[in-house]
C-alpha cells in the first residue's frame, strides 16, 4: 500500500493546465519568489521530480518538464493514486439501514483517515430511537494547519436536507461553500426568498443574497426550534424531553442561540466537466478564505457540489470539485509555510480521508 506518510513522496499529479496542477502553476507565476531568498538548491534532475517535493520557486519548470508528453507524467502518478483509501472500512456507510441517504454507492467516507485519526467520518449527535440517525455521508479532512480545517459531503438529497443542516449547526459550520451553478430541477436546499424553512429542528432563514460577480454570497441565519414551538406530537416531546428536561420554554430557547451561516456559491465553473482556466477557481479560495478567517472560533469550512442534473458521473459527490478546491487551498498555503509544493503528498493524503478525493489526472 503507497504511504501518503513519506515526506520524500511528492510528484505533482491530478491534472492539466486546467486544473489543479494548472491552478497552482498558474499561483505561483502570479506569485513569483527570489530564488535568492531562503535555501539555493539546484533544480532536480528528472528522476528526482518523483521523489521529492518542488521547491516553489520551481515549480513551473516542474510543472512543464512533467506536461511533455500529453500529460503522460501526471497520469502515472495519478494511477499510483488510484487505490489510495480503499482499503478503509465503511462499515457505518454500507449498513442498510444508511444505504439509501448516499447519492452513489461508490462514494462512501470512511470511518477513520489513518495517520492516527480517531475517524473521518462525521457523525452526528444520534436522534432518540433512531439508531443511525448518526450518519450523513460527509468526511472531516484537516487543513493546513487545523486537524479539522474543512469537510467535504455530497450535495444534499431531498431525503438528506435535514442532515445537511444538522452537520451544519452541530459541527459550528460558519461557512459553506458550494462548486456547482445549480441544483437538480432548480431545487436549493435553502429558502427562496425571506420566508424561513424548517428541516427537522432547524429553521432557515435567507437574510442577504448578494452577486459578486464570479461567485454569490448568502446570509443564513439557523434556529433551532423546540418540539412546543413547531407544535410537535409526543415523539417530539420525547426528543425535547432528552434534550432539556424540566427546562421552561423561555429558557430552553435561550440555550439554542440563532447562528449565521454565510454560503459562497461558485457561478463560473461548468455544471460539466472543467473550467477553461484555473484563474476564477484561483479568486474563489480567496473570498473563503477571509470569510473563515472572519469567524474565530468557528467549525470547519463545509464543501460540496451539488447534482447539476444530466447524469455527468460524480457531481454532488462531494470527491472531484471539492476535493479539488479543498486541495488547492491547502496548496496554496504550502509554499507560504514550507517554501515547496506537494501535489502527490496532499492528494494521497486526502484521499485516505475521504476515498476518490479527486477525479481527474
């Protein structure tokens, strides 16, 4: 089995200049470095490119050395990637019980990453006689430089929009980021216009929707509701009962604080295949990046795509365009810490988290 722990593993695979090696080539033109500045080394010779991690300042003589040939050194090192994650278990995903929530019955998150990860798989806070009412298929996959730093899930199904904002409030999402223009039928898993929608427990209400050219911004606000304020029959006075027994209305309301939740919505990339140029997926880490940096103390940056519709293979899995801007945002921070780039490490990586992260060479 190929260890994603080896620091000298690091060729740079998954893609043409269209996408994630062509966006952080792309970067690092646009962000040239003084190869006077830090460490000399020379430039590796062609064998040692597989082996070893590409200083940034280098890495678009990498980059094109590695693109002779139709690609041909990319799509090796992406069969090498291939397998990486599939030997982790799913146990909790492949229970029949929780078959019918996942959007393909390929793309499973595994329950733990490796690497000494307690799991991957997010689990949420199991539903009174419900016993696995813990499942919703979303992966935790570190950051940079937090253990937690994003979790990427498939794009929310009818039968799953109440999961999806349960993994939202009770993991302390304050940003979610969404890489398709539309949904399935025109179907949001938000509310259209000022009128609040409930799922489950939860209200959602639309604040703000606001256009930014190459991405929109929204503005929710959660709640959650109590089984007397919605109304509810006696399984939900269970619910309420296990959760704030013998509170008053009034103060189990004030244990539940409202909470903002802002959405960033990629409108360029295609609902089919990949964009033209890495240049507006490059600008869309930059805005989500702010925005998480504008909420201290907040939970992981969620990331999903969503079912575009026309049955392309993949979209709304949560592995190929989230793996992808996930990947790259982690890459983009590399070069600012280490001075090198780790294409091959940090797919490998990624991959042992939530198996498939990345569908393309």
């Amino acid at each position: 089995m190929l260890d994603c722990n080896l620091p000298s593993i690091a060729p740079v695979p998954p893609s043409a200049d269209r996408t994630l090696s062509g966006a952080v080539s792309s970067y690092a033109q646009s962000h040239p470095q003084d190869p006077g500045t830090g460490p000399q080394r020379l430039m590796p010779t062609s064998s040692e490119w597989t082996h070893q991690p590409i200083p940034a300042h280098s890495f678009r003589q990498g980059y094109e050395a590695k693109s002779a040939r139709a690609h041909q050194a990319f799509f090796q090192a992406f069969e090498e990637l291939r397998e990486v994650g599939e030997e982790q278990p799913r146990l909790e995903a492949e229970h029949p019980a929780d078959t019918a929530e996942n959007r393909y019955p390929h793309v499973l998150p595994c329950e733990h990453g490796g690497q000494g990860d307690d799991h991957s798989r997010v689990r949420l806070t199991p539903l009174d006689g419900e016993p696995h009412s813990d499942y919703v298929n979303a992966s935790v996959i570190p950051g940079y430089t937090r253990p937690q730093g994003f979790i990427t899930t498939q794009g929310p199904l009818k039968k799953t929009l109440e999961d999806f904002w349960r993994l939202v409030r009770e993991q302390q999402v304050r940003v979610v980021v969404m890489l398709t223009v539309g949904m399935q039928n025109g179907r949001h898993y938000w509310p259209a216009d000022s009128t609040p929608v409930t799922h489950g427990h939860i209200t959602v209400h639309l604040l703000a929707e606001e256009p930014e050219g190459e991405w929109t911004t929204r503005d929710f606000q959660l709640q959650h509701v109590c089984a007397r304020e919605r109304g509810g029959g006696d399984s939900l006075e269970g619910r309420l009962a296990s959760w704030a027994p013998g509170l008053p209305l009034a103060q189990e309301a004030a244990q539940q604080p409202q909470r903002p939740v802002k959405q960033l919505q990629s409108t360029t990339r295609p609902d089919h295949g990949v964009p033209e140029t890495p240049s507006s997926l490059l600008a869309f880490v930059d805005p989500v990046r702010e925005q998480a940096w504008a909420a201290p103390g907040a939970g992981p940056i969620l990331v999903h795509a969503g079912e575009a519709g026309g049955g392309w293979r993949g979209v709304g899995a949560g592995v190929g365009r989230s793996g992808t801007f996930v990947a790259l945002s982690r890459l983009l921070q590399q070069p600012e810490e280490e001075d090198t780039v780790d294409v091959f490490h940090m797919v490998c990586s990624l991959r042992l988290h939530r198996p498939l992260t990345i569908q393309t060479p």
